[in-house]
C-alpha cells in the first residue's frame, strides 16, 4: 500500500475504482480494508473512485505512542485529502470514523462536498460514559480477558439480536472476534469522542445523513439523531435489524442508503 506523510505520522491508503472520490473513514481498532468487504465495491458499481486508509494506531499506519486525540485523527485526515488532492470530496465515516467526519465538515468545509455519518453521536448519556469508563478501569488494572470470553462480550456489544439468533452467523463472527482477540490501538483507545459536540454542529454547512443501526448499543438511534437534528442540512435514515456493525450486518441495505445519499451531491 503507499503512505502519504501527514501531521507527523504516515499513513496508509488504498485508492480504487474510478470516477469522482469518496473518501472512507474507519472507526476505532479497525483497518481500512474492512471497507472493501462490502462498501467500495458497491460504490464502485455506482460510478465512484474510493479511498480507505488505516488511521494512526493501525498498522501499516504510523502508531506512535501514548494517547491520540480526535484532533490528532481530524488532522491526519485533512492532511491525506490535501496530500491526494481530491477534495472537496465525498465521505463517508463509521463510528469514530463518523466523528472525525464531522469535525472535518466543521474545520474545514471546503475540502467536504458531503458526509455520510454511520453510527455517530454529538454526546454521550448515562449508559454510554458508563461503558467507556469500565473498559478504561478495566485496561489499567492489566487484567488482559480470556479470548472466548472478549469474544462474547464483543458481539453482544456489536451485533444485533438478529445476527445472534443466527446460529451460522453467530458463530462465524464469534470466530472472528476469538482470533482477533487482544489485537487493539491502544491510542485510539484513549480518543474523547464523548464531548458535547450539538451546540458546534449547528454550525456545520456541509450536506450530511445520519445513518443509525436499531440495535446500536454504542451510538443508539436516540444519539444518532440528536446529530441529524442538529447540523442544518441533515437528513435521518434508521437501518433496521443491525447492531454498531451495520455496515457488515445489512450490508445491501447500508449500501443502498449512502449511494442514493451521494448521488444527490
């Protein structure tokens, strides 16, 4: 893969297809080739060029060490858009990936010609703070969880009754998360994604939709649309049956969603 030199750091991109760009923003722990499962091949039927990089944290991509900041992610990411010159382009960001987003469209508009945001939020609630702040007393006491048992507690956070119902489903993604167990970033880790960001995103004048999953327990439906009713021109769509891996759980349903999004800009 080439890398673009950025905000101090090198990161890791991947262009392919052809027609105008649509940038990919991936959440936390997460490559960018995780986009190439479903989504780039749909927007490449659809006419678009896509491009997936691995944030910092993510290897090939530099991970220093220490804590990141959502400055430090929105700050790589402007740097790869002005490196590529693709913009003003398409995006489209996941999870954190969707927060970086947003903080893009508000930093620098110009390089955003519209957004899509899967799985977001402005703030966080009572339940939310909750999770984040166990997982960080949990990460400093070192206790490192049994494999089998990180993987249940991963896809009941992740998925969807519907998935877990799913015998077949279940346990191939129970496989999955097994293998992967104990493969983190630990500086992502530490992003502060749980500012309240709805007085600021009233600001924001980039053209946006607000994607949310009806059984997201990271970024619930409720949180998700506090974000589409509060950037201007933001619209709602609420994809059911899928959890805070949507984009990998209703996969046609999610495409269908952000190509009739983009195709309007």
């Amino acid at each position: 893969m080439p890398f673009v030199s950025t905000n101090g750091i090198r990161l890791s991109y991947q262009r392919s297809g052809r027609g105008e760009p649509v940038l990919l923003i991936m959440g936390s722990g997460a490559a960018g080739r995780v986009w190439t499962m479903h989504q780039t091949p749909a927007l490449h039927r659809a006419g678009y060029e896509t491009i997936v990089f691995d944030n910092r944290g993510i290897a090939p991509s530099s991970t220093p060490p220490g804590d990141y900041s959502l400055a430090d992610m929105t700050a790589d990411t402007i740097g790869l858009i002005e490196a590529l010159d693709i913009g003003p382009c398409r995006i489209v960001g996941t999870s954190m990936g969707a927060m970086i987003a947003q903080e893009l469209a508000l930093a620098r508009p110009e390089l955003v010609r519209c957004a899509v945001l899967m799985a977001t939020r402005a703030r966080s609630d009572a339940a939310r703070r909750m999770m984040r702040e166990a997982d960080r007393e949990l990460r400093a006491s070192g206790i490192t969880l049994p494999p089998k048992y990180e993987a249940v507690r991963t896809v009941l956070e992740m998925l969807s009754p519907t998935t877990l119902n799913d015998e077949a489903a279940a346990s191939g993604w129970l496989e999955i998360f097994e293998l992967t167990s104990g493969s983190s970033a630990p500086g992502q880790d530490s992003v502060d994604t749980f500012g309240d960001r709805r007085e600021a995103l009233r600001e924001l004048t980039v053209p946006c939709r607000a994607i949310a999953f009806s059984d997201d327990l990271i970024c619930p439906p409720h949180l998700v649309a506090e974000v589409a009713d509060a950037i201007p021109d933001c619209d709602y769509v609420e994809i059911p049956g899928c959890g805070h891996l949507g984009n990998l759980e209703n996969p046609d349903e999610v495409n269908t969603a952000v190509i009739e999004f983009l195709g309007k800009y």
